[in-house]
C-alpha cells in the first residue's frame, strides 16, 4: 500500500510499509522504516537516526509521527519517536537504542510501558 502526498507535508513525500521517502537537503531519501533507529524533533526539523546516518528533514514530529505506523513507532516524550523494534533496554526514566540514551517522559510513561511490555 503506498500513500503518495499531494503536498509536501512534514517533509513527507510518500510512505509504504517499508520505506517512507523525505526531502533534505534538495534531495530525496529513501529510507527504509527497519533501519531508522530513533527520530529526534528540533523545533521546526527532525534528525531521523538510522543504521546508518542522520538525515535532517524540515518536518516537525508531530507531521512524521502521522506517517509512520504506529505498531513500529512510538512517541517517548516531546521530543523524540522511536522504532520499538530497536529499544535494548529500558527503566522507568530512559530507553536505550545502542549507544543511545533517551527519556521516557512522564506522560508517555504509561503507554510506553503498555506498548512495549505487549510486545514482548
């Protein structure tokens, strides 16, 4: 199933259930939802983390997180999603991706844990 965007939003410009495309840098980049580890949201762009590379899109979180399959990817706090396939590790407070330290905030808590404990 592929979703084409009429207009570009979010940086968005076309999402299937394997890759979703965005615009940086002038250029589009095809990447593949498996290989992105994290997404990291400053203000008006989001650096989307991946095996990889970073790639840096004028898109905010909320406009990607409407893309992204929800069954994969969750929102952590205000400022990050992360692909739950990914996550090593976790306590109360962070999750760990690889090297990654990232915060769990607080009123994310609840479903974070819901989520993730559900797929196990």
């Amino acid at each position: 199933m592929t979703m084409n965007i009429t207009e570009q939003t979010g940086g968005v410009e076309s999402v299937t259930q394997e890759q979703i495309f965005v615009k940086a840098d002038r250029r589009f980049y095809r990447i593949l939802l498996h290989d992105i580890l994290f997404i990291e949201g400053l203000k008006d762009y989001a650096v989307i983390h991946t095996t990889e590379k970073k790639i840096i899109t004028k898109s905010t979180l909320k406009a990607l997180a409407e893309h992204l399959p929800a069954e994969i990817f969750l929102r952590t706090n205000k400022s990050y999603i992360v692909n739950t396939d990914k996550i090593d590790s976790f306590d109360m407070n962070d999750l760990f991706i690889g090297k990654y330290e990232l915060a769990i905030g607080s009123s994310y808590r609840d479903e974070f844990v819901k989520k993730i404990m559900k797929k196990q």
